[in-house]
C-alpha cells in the first residue's frame, strides 16, 4: 500500500519543542529532546503543598498521530502552525511561553 500524505504528522516534533500554558488553566506542559527522543513533561503543582512534580512520557507516533500514553491510555497531540496553538486530547489548548 503506498502511503500518501494523510498518513504523516502535519508537524514535525522540533517545531513543538518548547514550554507551553493552558489555555484552560490544566497543568504547564514541557517538550524537549533527550537524544533521540521527544518527551513530553506535564508540571502538577500540589494545591497544598505547592510543591511541582513532572510526569513525563515519550511522545510516540501511530501514522498521522502523535501521542503519549499515561496509563495504557492514549493521550493525542496536535499543533496548528498558523495559530501556534498546541492541543492536548485531554487537556486542552496550549499557547507557547
């Protein structure tokens, strides 16, 4: 089967490298790469404590999609160039910092 464009990213993972704010007030979200990999960190700050603690995940690539996958669950990223707005499938829209 030849692979046409639809299934590729519309994105490359450098471009979203870089600290990211919710739109929504969700936890901060950190994208960076360790050699040959990208890795997403989402900062939960203890409302208590106000303590910071990082989760971090690979971001891995399924086709046309990336993802992380916190829990045996997918979690689906996407980025809109033009706008330069990050969207997380469970958190939200991200703005860069």
């Amino acid at each position: 089967m030849k692979r046409t464009k639809e299934h590729y990213p519309s994105f490359n993972l450098f471009s979203i490298v870089g600290t990211w704010e919710s739109v929504n007030l969700n936890p901060t979200v950190i994208i960076y790469r360790n050699d040959k990999e990208y890795l997403l960190s989402i900062i939960y700050v203890s409302e208590t404590t106000k303590q910071a603690s990082p989760s971090t995940y690979e971001i891995q690539k399924d086709g046309s999609q990336y993802f992380i996958a916190p829990a045996l669950k997918r979690i689906y990223i996407d980025y809109d160039p033009g706008k330069d707005v990050l969207s997380i499938s469970s958190l939200g829209d991200y703005l860069r910092n």
